[in-house]
C-alpha cells in the first residue's frame, strides 16, 4: 500500500545486489550494475518508485537502498532517478544526517 508511504528503505544483506556500481576507474562501464541481483533490484526499486508516484500526488520522492554495509540514497522524479555514491553507512553519519534531515 503505497499510499501513505513517505520514504521507502529497502534492505539487502549481500553488498552484490547493489543495482550501481561507483567504478570511476573505468568510466566507459555502465553505472547501472548488469548482474542478475542487480536488474531484479533496480526493477524493485523502479516498481516501488511507480506505485508510489501513482498513489499519490508528488513532484519527486526519496529512497534509500542498503547492500550489506553500503548504502545509496536515490532521488526520484517523473523523469528518473538520481543516485548517490555508495557509502558506508556504519562509518560515516550521511544516512543518520539524511533522516534527521529528512
């Protein structure tokens, strides 16, 4: 039911089924990670992202993905989606500092 929800967290225990990679050494590699785990959760993401758009009225919306101890915060809008780098979350306080925020 996405109708009330504010900010969607989804959660996975293995750091491989993070849907991006931060690979700045090789920039003519794709962004998006082209594993199996990795499409099944960005098409996640983009499904949750849809049922929310179309439960409510919202110019953007936020999400925040955890693989393992990395965490991204993604930024919604009707023309896409902008991604952070990963971090690691246990380590530094950007996701604490997002949800206070938030």
């Amino acid at each position: 039911d996405f109708t009330t929800t504010s900010l969607s967290i989804e959660f996975k225990y293995k750091a491989d089924a993070d849907p991006f990679r931060d690979d700045f050494k090789y920039p003519s590699r794709p962004f998006e990670r082209n594993s199996e785990k990795g499409r099944k959760t960005r098409g996640q993401l983009a499904k949750y992202a849809d049922g929310q758009f179309s439960q409510q009225h919202r110019c953007f919306l936020w999400q925040i993905i955890i693989c393992g101890n990395l965490a991204r915060i993604i930024r919604w809008d009707h023309s896409g989606a902008l991604v952070s780098e990963a971090f690691d979350y246990i380590r530094t306080h950007y996701l604490a500092e997002f949800l206070w925020l938030y």
